[in-house]
C-alpha cells in the first residue's frame, strides 16, 4: 500500500499551519483511496505534554489512515551550498524529465539517489526543463534585493509556500537557471523553516559534479 508522511511544526506546543497540513493529509488521502471519512488532526496529534517549550518535530506516516505519529527535538541543518541537479541532463533517462513530486511519498528513493557524493552542508537544488524547482526537501525563495520570489515550477506545494504566498510575503514567479545571476541569495522553506532560517548566497550554487 502506498504510504505518505507529513512534518508538522510543534513550538512551544502549539502546531503551525495544522489546518493546512489537514487538508493536504485529506487531500492525499481521497485522492488515493477514494472516499473516506475526514481526518481531524487535532483529534491525533498528542498534546504537548513534556514538548511544550522549544521547537520538535511531528511526523506523521499515514496511507488511507494514520498510521504512526513521532515527535523529536528540531534540529535545524546547516546548508552552505547547493549543488544543480539538472533533470534535463543526458546523464538521467529520459522519464526522469517527468518526475514530480504533487504528494508526500514516503518512498524518496529517486531523491534520495540524487544525495550521493552530497557532504552534510550541502543540498541539491533540482532543474526541470530549465527551470528551478526544490531542494531535497524544501521549497525555496530568492532574493532580487527588494522582494522574495518563488518559483511556479515547485515539485511540491508546499504549506509553508503557500502560506506565505497567500498572505503576501512572497510573489511567484517563473524562474530559469538561467535568472540565477539577478539574485543575491536563496532561502530554503518549508514547515519547520520560515524565509531565512537557511539562506545561501547564490554564488554557492553550482553544478553538481
């Protein structure tokens, strides 16, 4: 059976964005097994207990059910560089340019596969059809010296992304490779980072060899 997961934020025993990570688990879920009866987050997520200060992390694995909800201490990840993982590339078969990632699988064996000879401070920013998408495991923001873009080209929408686009934080914008030069640094984001939690100034970026 396939099986999803999802990271919520857990600081200082409150969850982030529980209702949008809500939908997307109900989403997920209809879309895969048809109809069933709605999830209410607030009625599975432990309550704080022993995790109400400091920032943790929930992770839930589901597949048309929860299955296992863990919560551990955040550890923010140091990231100096990414390296370009240009799906267009000769060097990956040709069903590698249609590659997405709309859901949370929790089998990342392709992206995964696409770390090696990555070092513990890197990560890799993914190109498709000549266009930016995400890192690893985020979605990512770039900075033009006045306003924070991302790109429309994302694998995943991300709740943090989303959020921040609907409230006007960030604008969404097409963005080639090739724009990489009119900005000064990229942000990593997703439900644990907000926008510079992780920044990367963009001549960190490069070619993976």
């Amino acid at each position: 059976m396939l099986r999803f997961i999802d990271t919520i934020k857990l600081a200082d025993g409150h969850y982030e964005l529980i209702d949008r990570h809500n939908e997307r688990i109900n989403n997920t879920i209809n879309h895969f097994f048809g109809f069933n009866p709605e999830i209410d987050l607030n009625l599975f997520l432990p309550k704080h207990g022993k995790n109400k200060s400091g920032t943790h992390k929930c992770r839930l694995t589901y597949s048309n059910h929860i299955e296992n909800i863990e919560i551990t201490p955040y550890i923010k990840r140091t990231i100096k560089e990414l390296k370009i993982i240009d799906l267009d590339s000769p060097d990956f078969p040709t069903e590698y340019k249609s590659f997405d990632y709309e859901f949370k699988y929790q089998d990342r064996t392709l992206i995964n596969s696409f770390l090696t000879g990555i070092n513990d401070v890197s990560d890799i920013l993914i190109i498709k059809n000549g266009l930016l998408t995400d890192t690893s495991f985020s979605n990512i923001i770039l900075f033009d010296g006045e306003k924070w873009i991302t790109p429309d080209t994302y694998l995943l929408n991300g709740v943090k992304r989303r959020y921040l686009l609907e409230n006007n934080e960030i604008i969404e914008r097409k963005v080639s490779i090739d724009d990489l030069n009119r900005f000064q640094k990229v942000s990593l984001i997703n439900a644990m980072l907000d926008p510079e939690d992780i920044t990367i100034d963009i001549c960190n970026i490069g070619r993976h060899s």
